[in-house]
C-alpha cells in the first residue's frame, strides 16, 4: 500500500506552482550563490523531472479506464483552471491531440516572481517528462514556448502505433 497521496484534484496546477516558486526561489538564490547558476539550474532541472514523472504516474493510477489521449485531455482542465492558460485546440481524437497555448499565465507568473530566467524548468520541461510518467506510449512533441519568448506554445501528442505481434 501505497503512502504517497492522490494528487489534489482541487488545486489548480497554477496555484501549486506558484506555493512551489514561493519555496524553491530562495533555495535556487542559494544555491546560485553557492554553486553558480549552471549547477543551480542542473539541480532544479533534474528535481523537477523527476517530480513530473512521479506526478505522471499518480495521475495515471488514477485513470479508471486506464490511461490514453482521451484520458490526458480529461485532466487538462487542471492545468487551464483560474484561466491559467488560453488554449486554441487543433485536433483531438485517438491518435492525436494538437493545441496551442496563447496565453500563458505560468510564465507571466514566473516573471513577475522574478524567476523568469527558471521558469521553463519549473513549468514547461514538466510537459514531456509528466507524459512519461503517465503513458510511455503517448509521444509529445514542441519546437516553442511563451516562456521562451514565442507568440505561442505548440503542444503536440500522439499515440504511437501499437507493434501488431
């Protein structure tokens, strides 16, 4: 049996990272001055994909019909709660679920807390590594972010093609 809790399927995820900036910003100062930026990134960086996969996985646990596109899609509006993120969907069926992101309020957040120089690490690196952990099947792929300094994210997941044998 399991100790680890549900994730709080009532807390926007918005809200969750900016309680975690809260915390992480003076270690990150910390460890800036103590090690440099680069280490302190790295160290940010590996705890947060590991964080994301974890979340993956209790997330997936949760699935009742087990996990697919479908059921990923069910829980974006835990990341889109409180207009965290305007989204324009392109496609959504069994193979593919496309959008962009044109408004993201995570990067706006990250900013104004003055952390925008970490702000991929903290919110847009745990987009692929959190589809890891929830369904190794689903591939996910994007070539620009807001927090980066685009117009838009563009999210792109698909279903790999199950092997026939």
């Amino acid at each position: 049996m399991s100790t680890t809790p549900a994730p709080d399927l009532q807390m926007g995820i918005l809200q969750r990272r900016r309680i975690e900036a809260e915390i992480i910003k003076p270690l990150y100062e910390e460890m800036k001055a103590a090690f440099g930026e680069a280490a302190a990134k790295g160290v940010i960086e590996r705890a947060i994909r590991k964080a994301a996969i974890e979340a993956g996985k209790k997330f997936a646990a949760q699935a009742k019909d087990g996990t697919s596109l479908a059921s990923f899609s069910a829980i974006q509006p835990l990341w889109t709660k409180e207009d965290a993120l305007l989204i324009e969907k392109l496609r959504e069926d069994k193979e593919h679920l496309d959008f962009n992101v044109v408004r993201c309020r995570y990067a706006e957040m990250y900013r104004e807390m003055g952390l925008g120089e970490i702000g991929h690490l903290l919110s847009c690196n745990r987009d692929g590594t959190f589809i890891e952990g929830y369904d190794e099947r689903i591939e996910f792929q994007r070539t620009q972010t807001i927090m980066g300094g685009a117009s838009h994210c563009d999210f792109r997941y698909r279903m790999r093609a199950q092997d026939g044998g």
